[in-house]
C-alpha cells in the first residue's frame, strides 16, 4: 500500500507492505518531504503527484518491492511565481 500525504504541507510518502499475517512493515519512499495530491501505481512503478513547489516525482520498482526515485518533472514554482501571460 502507498500512503501519500501532505496536500497542504510536506510530508514524508511511506509504502506498507503486508508481511501476510496481518503486520505492516513500514517504508519511507523518499526522505523529503513533499505536498502530495495522489500516487499511481503503474507495472509495480509509482508517480506521485505533488501541489508546487514540489516537483512530481516517478519512482521506479527494484524488482524486490523497493522503490528509487528515476526522475522528477515539472516546473519549480514557488508560492508566489507568477505565470508567463498568454500572447
């Protein structure tokens, strides 16, 4: 199970695994923080989709239940950036 969390404050995402005997073991997908709207589990990998300032983040599987960060995209925009005006 992914746990994303955080939309108006950042917090750490966190993946709980089932050991199948009723337990969670408890995993942090990243050590930074970030203002998480969902994630999407996509062939075992995970997008994560993040409020600005925060980049969305792709995460890849291991091939063990392990996640890595593969790539972050979108733009920078701070709370007070202000969009190119339409031409």
């Amino acid at each position: 199970m992914i746990l994303v969390k955080g939309r108006h404050w950042p917090l750490v995402d966190l993946v709980l695994r089932n050991n199948g005997k009723v337990r969670f073991s408890t995993e942090t997908l990243s050590e930074t923080a970030d203002r998480t709207y969902s994630a999407a589990l996509a062939d075992l990998d995970i997008a994560v989709s993040n409020d600005r300032p925060d980049m969305k983040r792709i995460y890849l599987n291991d091939g063990t239940g392990h996640f890595q960060l593969s790539s972050e995209v979108g733009a920078r925009l701070g709370p007070l950036a202000t969009l190119p005006s339409p031409t």
